[in-house]
C-alpha cells in the first residue's frame, strides 16, 4: 500500500508533533516489532525531555494536530481496550474547543439550510455562547403559540466535512497497514474502529440525526421524573442546523454551584449511575458521552442531558449476555460467567471454559475482599480487557462503549459521592431487570412467544407441503419428459444461436485472412 504525497505529509506531521510532545518517549523499545524500535529511538529525540505521562502528552498532541484527531481521541476514550484504562482516562479529559467562526457565517449558513430568513425563523439571534470543532451554538427567541421562548440553535461549522474526510482517509490507510503486519491490530480490528470513528462523525456532523436520536431519548425517559431531555423544534432543524429547548441548569462540572442551590449531592451521584444503567438495560439506548459537560441539573433537581451525537445500542441479546455475566460475577458463579462469553461468542471456541473461568476468579474475587465503596469499575474493567488479550477475545464494539461510558458515569457520580458504593447502587436496577427478563415472566412470555410461533408454523404448514409436493412433482416431470419452453424462449434461443453463428463466421474469415496475408 503506497501513501500518496499528502498523505504522507500529513502522517509525518501528526508523528512529529507526537513524538515532540512525548507520546512515545514511554514507550519500551525492547517490547516493539524489530522495524519499530529504532523509528521510535528517533522520535524520542525531539522530545524534548518530556515525561509527564502518555496519556496527558497524547492529549497535548491531538489538540495541536487538528479537530479530526481531537474526535479520534475522544473516540479512544471510549476504547480502554485498545490504547489501555490509563490513556483512555487521560483522553477524557480532551476539551474540543475552538475559535468561533462568527454569527453572519452562522446566518448565512441558517438561512441556505431552512430556507427562510433569520428574522423570519427567530425573534433575536445572538452570538455564539460556545465553539468546537464541528459546531458552535447560539442562544436564541423563537415564537411559539404559548409565546416566546428561549432556544439553543447549534450551527455546522463551514468545511468541516472536507477536512474529517481527509483526515479519515489517512487514518484508514494506516489501520489497513497495521492489520496486514501485525496480528494484535487485527485483534482489535484497527478497521473496524475507524469504521466507527466515521460512523460517529457521520452523525456528529447530519443534525438530522442528532435530532432523531435526541427526540427517541426523551420518549424512552419521559416517564422518568428523575430525568429531562431537551424537545427538538423539528421545524427549524436540517442537516447543519438543530435547535432545541433552552436548558436553564447547572452543568454537573460546578459542584460547587451545584450545591450552593440547595441540590442533594449524594442523590445526584446516584441519579447519574442508575439513569445510565436504566437506559442501557432497559431501553437498550444510552447516552455514550455522559461528561460533566453533557450533563445539568435543572431547578427541579432532575438530570438533563445534552449533545446527542454520541449514543450506544445494546439489543436484547446483547443486554440478556450483560445481565448474566453482572450477575454471575455477583454470586461469584465464574464458570456461568464464561459459559455465557462462549455461547455470546466473545471468546473462541478454541480455548477452554474452565480456564477461562479460572482467569474470571481472579478478576472476582478480590472484588468481594475489598469495601465496597471502594470497588472501582475503571479497575474491573482494565482486568477484564487484560484477560481479553490473553483469551483472544475479539472487540465487540457495543459492550466495550457501554462498560466505558459506565466508567465515565462513575466518576462523574463518585464526584458528588466520593463514597459511593457502586454495587448497592446498581442492585435496584439490574437486579429489577434481571427479574423481569430472566426471571420466571421472562420465561412465561418466551414459552409464550414459541408457542405462538409453533402456532403459525402450525397454520402455514399444509399450504407449505402442498407447495413442496407440486416442486417434487414438477422436477419428476421434467426429468421423465425433459423441459419444456415457451414460444417466447425458443425465440430467444434462436436469437441467440444466430448471433453465436455469425460471430464464428467472421472469426473464421478474419483467421483465413490473416494465415493468407502471413504465407
């Protein structure tokens, strides 16, 4: 695979600021493919001396290198299992934020994308209030028929889409490259990440999508009194333009703020672990962003949540294997836990249940021996990705941003509550879904669901054999009495065997021509 002269340059320049900020100056040469060590002895020398740690020198280097590689970062926050628990928790402290690029560019975009004019569409208009690398928002007046209310129009920034496809172009040329040389990146299936990574910026950059995803949330938690989400104004929304509900709130980043109004801290800590465990277990759609940024408290002390461009789906599959394995590990019942990696397919068959269940143990059972106000799920689920490699497992790309996203939740919760007891906190909810998806309803409603299936089968059946034993008869017949064609297919035939014919013919006489002309 060859790099063309753009890419190569733009490849050299995110590897040079790298190395001059020190995101290779940890690494061990001695533990690198042969080709790589000395590449990496050279980067080290425009270091600089900095060793302040990889993950914050990764963090330095993504800011600098642009926008696309500020998403990539973000992106690996959620991926403890590629660039490990450690990076991954420096990488969330990424900030995506930019120079605005002004309100008449704003306007002008408003008005292509809507059709209308800005006066038309909002009462006011004001300038931006926030910048990052794809969009910048603007609070606004929009006239309703209960009156005018204050909203949030978030605008696409001009050219971004140009710039995220060039950058992910590179970066899919070095996934390949790594994939074909190194069977680890095959593992993780550099790819597939990239593939991701479009998908994600896909929808961070189609407002339309942003808004469906916004608008599914808030009926999934509409009966939640504990949780709010921000209505979508559908008629002033298109593709680089969203507007939404104007959220009156405290951003869970100002603790401080937040407890000077009076709100209960420990009740938000939990309200953020459990809304998150609900969502994912029981509408099987999250919010896969949830930082103290994309997350209020409002007058009411209920959570509000923001900036839908990130969000996970587990199906019921998916969240029945989650729930088992929770729970397996809760009554300590290893070998269940690594009956249900095999049988979901995350680990190959290939390997050996018991010994895969002997590693679990030892993931386990230190979780029993410690306080549990001091069990880390950050710490759970680095063991888990380090077992991951040892057993092959290959990446499954929705659990991975659930365990992640739930590791984000934590701290955000354990911000408020510093004592936290994680288990206790997620019983009510796992334990409330397990009962009504694995418990005896559970089994009632599928024994109900297969004798309803049966049951169609059941009346589908003798058209179904009747239609198998007019098959079986019609080959008999043709094998006796050979096939049959209509006059429209002998036509055709005929066609085709004239056309067949004088293509030979003029083959033969261009070859009489040529022997004539050679002798």
């Amino acid at each position: 695979m060859i790099l063309g002269v753009g890419h190569f340059y733009r490849l050299a320049r995110a590897g040079y600021i790298m190395a001059r900020e020190g995101v290779f100056a940890l690494l061990d040469p001695a533990l690198l493919p042969p080709a790589a060590a000395p590449l990496v002895r050279v980067a080290n020398l425009f270091a600089g001396g900095k060793r302040d740690g990889a993950g914050k020198a990764l963090v330095r280097a993504l800011a600098q290198i642009g926008p696309s590689y500020v998403k990539l970062g973000q992106f690996l926050a959620t991926r403890p299992d590629i660039v490990g628990g450690e990076i991954a928790d420096a990488l969330t402290a990424l900030q995506d934020r930019m120079e605005p690029f002004g309100r008449d560019k704003a306007v002008a975009i408003i008005e292509k994308a809507l059709g209308r004019r800005i006066d038309e569409l909002f009462v006011s208009f004001g300038e931006p209030v926030a910048a990052a690398s794809v969009a910048q928002v603007h609070v606004a007046e929009a006239r309703y028929e209960d009156g005018l209310r204050k909203v949030a129009v978030k605008v696409l920034r001009p050219g971004i889409e140009g710039q995220f496809a060039v950058d992910l172009r590179d970066m899919y040329r070095i996934a390949r490259l790594a994939e074909r040389y190194s069977s680890e990146a095959r593992r993780l299936r550099m790819i597939e990440v990239v593939d991701t990574l479009a998908r994600t910026v896909r929808l961070e950059t189609d407002f339309r999508l942003e808004a469906a995803a916004a608008s599914e949330f808030a009926e999934n938690v509409a009966g939640d009194p504990e949780m709010h989400v921000p209505a979508v104004d559908w008629s002033r929304t298109d593709r680089e333009v969203l507007t939404l509900e104007w959220i009156e709130g405290i951003p869970l980043s100002d603790i401080e703020r937040v407890a000077a109004e009076g709100h209960d801290l420990k009740a938000i800590g939990r309200n953020v672990l459990q809304s998150f465990l609900r969502h994912a277990m029981r509408d099987g759609f999250f919010h896969a962003d949830m930082h103290q940024g994309n997350l209020f408290v409002d007058k009411k002390g209920r959570l509000v949540a923001i900036d839908f461009g990130i969000m996970g789906r587990l199906g019921l599959k998916e969240r029945r294997f989650l729930a088992e394995i929770l729970y397996g590990f809760i009554i300590r019942d290893y070998k269940r836990v690594a009956e249900v990696h095999f049988e979901a397919g995350y680990v190959p068959a290939a390997h050996s249940i018991q010994e895969f269940a002997q590693a679990l143990r030892a993931i386990g059972e230190p979780m029993h021996m410690i306080n549990a106000a001091d069990i880390s799920m950050a710490r759970l689920l680095t063991l888990l990705f380090e077992v991951t490699a040892l057993f092959d497992m290959r990446t499954r790309t929705e659990l991975v941003l659930l365990q992640k996203t739930m590791v984000v939740a934590e701290g955000v919760a354990r911000a408020f509550d510093p004592k936290l007891d994680i288990w206790k906190t997620c019983d009510p909810v796992v334990r409330s879904w397990i009962e009504e998806n694995l418990g005896v309803k559970a089994k009632i409603e599928d024994a109900s669901r297969s004798v309803a299936e049966l049951a169609n089968l059941a009346t589908r059946l003798p058209r179904t054999l009747a239609e198998a034993e007019l098959a079986v008869h019609r080959v008999s017949k043709m094998a006796e009495e050979g096939v049959e064609l209509s006059d429209r297919s002998l036509s055709a035939l005929e066609g085709m065997r004239r056309r067949s014919d004088r293509w030979f013919l003029l083959a033969v006489i261009a070859l009489a021509l040529l022997a004539i002309w050679l002798f």
